[in-house]
C-alpha cells in the first residue's frame, strides 16, 4: 500500500534561523535573503525582516526570536 502524504528520497527544507520553523525552499512563505553568498529562507516576512537587521546574529546563533 502507498501512503501518499510520503515522499521517498530527500526534501528541500531548510530552517529558519530566526525561529528556527523547518521551510520547503522551493515556495518559502516569507522568501529568501543571500548574504554573503549563502541563500536563506523563511517562514514568514516578520522573519525575514527580523534577520536583515542582524544577519550576523542570526547565522553565529547569539540572536533566536522563537515566535
């Protein structure tokens, strides 16, 4: 029996560093930021916004802002 909701292989998520939500990088909800040559991606515009005003402290992990 196939069980639909499954998707064999591997998935294209990557986490938000801001609230650290799992987010399908294909469609991020909240888009995506390159800083220094990395892609970032978010759940939601709050948190994109909230990463431009400090992408350092969100990429070291001294800033988290768990929603």
């Amino acid at each position: 029996m196939k069980i639909p909701w499954f998707k064999k292989g591997t998935t294209n998520l990557s986490e938000d560093l801001v609230c650290n939500m799992m987010v399908e990088i294909n469609n991020p909800p909240g888009g995506k930021v390159i800083f220094n040559s990395m892609t970032y991606y978010f759940c939601a515009p709050g948190c994109k916004i909230e990463f431009q005003k400090d992408p350092i402290g969100y990429i070291s992990g001294e800033k988290h802002n768990p929603m």
